[in-house]
C-alpha cells in the first residue's frame, strides 16, 4: 500500500520496485486483486496494462487498521 500512497496511478512493476523484496509479479497481481475486492484499491485500464491507486488516504487507512486491531484482541 506504501507504494500506491507514494504515488498516484502505480503499474505492477513499479509497485514491485517500491518494495524491498519483492514477491513475484503473480504474488503481487493476486494481493491487489483481493484489496481491490475489498474496496482499497482501484484499477484503470490503460493500454494493454493496468494501473493501480488508492482508494483512501493513507491517515484513513492507518486508522482502519488500528481499529481492526483493537477489535481483535
């Protein structure tokens, strides 16, 4: 997510570069599949490729997982 925060509209390979070690590009594909279920993340099609960004900020996502932490213990 610290890449899509970094930056505004993010293709696979430079979210992959942003990271220090990177899973596969398949690893990567799959994660932002499920946050984009999920309602994290949005796709656009441009091209032959997609490019991912948030969808909130990352102040609004760092509280929803402190949240989501609380409630779990």
């Amino acid at each position: 997510m610290d890449a899509l925060f970094a930056l505004v509209e993010v293709p696979i390979p430079d979210i992959r570069a942003e990271m220090i070690e990177p899973p596969s590009a398949n690893a990567v594909r799959k994660l932002l599949q499920i946050l984009e279920q999920k309602g994290h993340v949005k796709r656009r099609k441009i091209g032959r490729n997609y490019v991912f960004s948030a969808t909130t900020s990352k102040k609004r996502a760092g509280k929803g997982v402190l949240m989501h932490f609380m409630r779990a213990r």
